[in-house]
C-alpha cells in the first residue's frame, strides 16, 4: 500500500514538474528517485514478518565470508542509486559530506526501523556496505558530471 501511495505522488509530481514548469530532466530523476525510495521501503520492510527477527550485530565484517558475501553487495547495489540520483535531485548534496552523510543516515535509519519492528536484523555490517554502495553512485555521478562537463567545453570551443 505504501509503495502504490508513494508510485502515485511521485507520478503525480512528475506530470505536475513536467507540464507545470516544463523542466523534464530533474523532474524525471525525482520522480525514479521517489520511485527508487519506494523499492527500499518494500525491499527492507515488507519482505519480512513483523516480529520475526531480533538480532543486533556489532561486530565489523561478521557477514563477509563465503557463505554471506552476497548480503554484502546487496546491500552496496541498494544504496547505489541513492548516490547516483541525489546529487542529481538535490543539488547541496554534490558536496561529498553531504551526500555520504545523508547516505549514512538512510542506512542507519533503516537499520533502526527494521531492529524496532524486528523486521530485520541490526547489522553494523548493512550499514557500513549501504554507505559504500551510496559512495560508489555518488562518484559515478561525479564522473559523469565530469565527462559531460568536459563534453561541453570542447563543443562549445568548436
């Protein structure tokens, strides 16, 4: 219910964004990142019964091994886009401690909500790969701001 809620608002600025102020780009990058937040929001909620996890694990790199390596780049590619889409749609957060630090306080509050619905166990672990998933999508943004950058100096020499 809450992902089909959150899919219509976004939806509904979108059109708004689009024919209201007739500015596509930013629109469309707010609307997946609305889209992308409800993805997170299913992913680490619903997919769980309430009450059926209640586990607080602080110990660093405990879920890297063999067995549990997956968990660690599941939890990077979730943030990924976060990184890659935030600076797009937020401007402040170009700035490199901005953006991880709002990627920092993602991870920790859904690492948080899921320890206080036990819907998910508090791992040190998540938090730590969620922040370099999110520092990978941000760099990717700023290698592609980068090139694009580039791309118009030498368009705008010729």
């Amino acid at each position: 219910p809450a992902c089909i809620a959150g899919s219509i608002c976004s939806f509904c600025y979108l059109l708004y964004a689009v024919i209201r102020q007739k500015q596509r780009w930013p629109s469309v990058f707010a609307f997946l990142l609305g889209m992308y937040s409800c993805y997170v929001y299913a992913a680490t909620f619903f997919t769980r019964e309430i009450g059926s996890k209640n586990i607080v694990n602080l110990v660093l790199f405990s879920t890297v091994d063999n067995r549990h390596a997956w968990f660690a780049y599941e939890n990077m590619f979730m943030m990924f886009p976060l990184g890659l889409l935030l600076p797009i749609v937020w401007p402040r957060a170009r700035k490199w401690n901005i953006g991880l630090f709002i990627g920092f306080l993602i991870a920790l509050l859904i690492e948080t909500l899921q320890h206080l619905t036990r819907t998910g166990h508090f791992e040190l672990d998540d938090i730590l790969f969620n922040g370099l998933g999110e520092a990978a999508g941000w760099l990717f943004y700023k290698l592609i701001a980068y090139l694009m950058h580039r791309h118009a100096l030498h368009k705008h020499k010729n």
